[in-house]
C-alpha cells in the first residue's frame, strides 16, 4: 500500500491533501481502446469538459475486470461485497487544461455494489457479469438488450510504456468527471504507474453504447492487459466553473 501511495512521479498533478476514502484492488484487468472521430463523442459529454485528443483522435475505452478488497478507510472489508465483477466505460477529457477521464457507465454485478454509488451520483447500473479464469479470460454481460461478451489473455511480458506514448496517454490517468444536473464533480484516484502487458483479445458480442455506430468498433482495438492493481479513490468534490 505505502509503495502505490509514495510512487507519485508519473502524477500530471499533486495528489490529493485530505486522506483517500476507499481502497480496492483491480484483478485480471483488459483495456479495450478504440479510435473515434470527436464529433461523435463531444454530444455526450458535460460542456465543461472538453474531450482531449491524442495526435488529434479521440478514444473511447471498454475495461472489464475483477474488484477485490474493497474496503474504506480505516475499516475492514464487508463479506461478499468486497468482491464483484465490473466493466467501465470511458473517454478521455480536459477540464480547464486538467487531463483525467469521463465515464459513460459503469456495470456492476451486485446490487449493493450500485446503489451506494449511484447515491454519488456515479453512473453505475446492474448487470449479470461473469469472469471465468482459464487459458483465456471470458468475460459476459447481459443487461436487458444489452449485452457484452470478450474473452482475452496477456501475449508479452510486463513494460513500462514511454511517457511519449499513446499507451501512456491513454493509462497514466488520475482523475475523473461526473455531471449531476448542472454541476460537474471531480473524482480523484491514485495507483503506481501502470505496468502493462500487450493482448490478444476476441469480442463476440458488443451491443454496450447505442450512441456509436457499431463501425467503430470493427476496427481492431489496442488492447493493455494487468494482473493486479491496487487503487485509492478520494471523495467526489464539486468544481467551480
């Protein structure tokens, strides 16, 4: 825990002064990205933010993985809800020159595991997910008509990608955005650098954000796959715009 908390200097800004609130490991974890052209995506996010660009692309990122030992600060982990399976879904935005993420959704597989977060104001929502562990990750979800299913496996050893980057761009993030109304609130996060291996990953089924052309996602995605991550998050404060 100290080793993720000390390692600081891949941060584009300080961390947070107040102490972190929650704490939970990310297991088995995929990155799917996608290119997208930028009009397509500014329609759906707040107007405070502005999407940010890499070489003048926009992305969008599909992250399915496991949650273990969550717990808040101070206290222990509570029985069975420490763990559950989840997929977010994400894009990369500015405010006010600040570099961090948007997220479109999140999805959860324990109703516990929603209702506190989307008190927040987090956009998380139910939905039956499995992770089978073999040779290869499956991971499902179903959710009304949506549904989602991707098996994948790491192909490479570990690396550190170069901080000139695009794996860097799209990894070494460390705050998010949510809008409630007409209010923007910032969520700050913090983990170690990220230590990545390559994928190979095969998407069966993708019926998740009805607001893209099913063309975007033809194109092959640039995948990152990690084992493990620990992962601090600090209370959501309300931005000044």
């Amino acid at each position: 825990m100290q080793k993720a908390l000390s390692e600081i200097k891949q941060r584009p800004f300080p961390l947070p002064t107040s102490p972190w609130l929650l704490t939970q490991e990310w297991n088995h974890l995929l990155m799917l990205h996608w290119p997208v052209p930028l009009s397509l995506l500014e329609p759906h996010i707040p107007r405070q933010l502005k999407i940010d660009t890499y070489e003048k692309t926009a992305w969008i990122s599909f992250i399915p993985f496991e949650v273990t030992n969550m717990r808040l600060r101070r206290l222990p982990k509570v029985p069975y809800l420490h763990t559950f399976n989840e997929i977010n879904i994400r894009t990369y935005v500015t405010y006010k020159g600040k570099p961090g993420v948007y997220f479109f959704t999140f999805y959860a597989n324990k109703w516990l595991n929603v209702i506190g977060p989307k008190l927040l104001f987090l956009p998380y929502n139910y939905a039956k997910i499995t992770l089978h562990k073999g040779k290869a990750f499956q991971f499902g979800l179903e959710r009304r008509s949506e549904k989602f299913k991707c098996s994948y496996y790491p192909t490479s050893d570990f690396f550190l990608p170069s901080e000139d980057s695009l794996d860097y761009w799209l990894l070494e993030r460390y705050c998010f955005w949510i809008e409630k109304g007409n209010l923007l609130f910032q969520g700050d996060i913090h983990h170690d650098r990220w230590k990545v291996t390559e994928a190979k990953a095969h998407v069966s089924e993708n019926s998740l954000t009805h607001f893209l052309p099913r063309s975007i996602f033809q194109i092959t995605p640039k995948l990152h796959f990690t084992e493990h991550k620990q992962a601090f998050a600090w209370p959501l404060k309300k931005v000044k715009t």
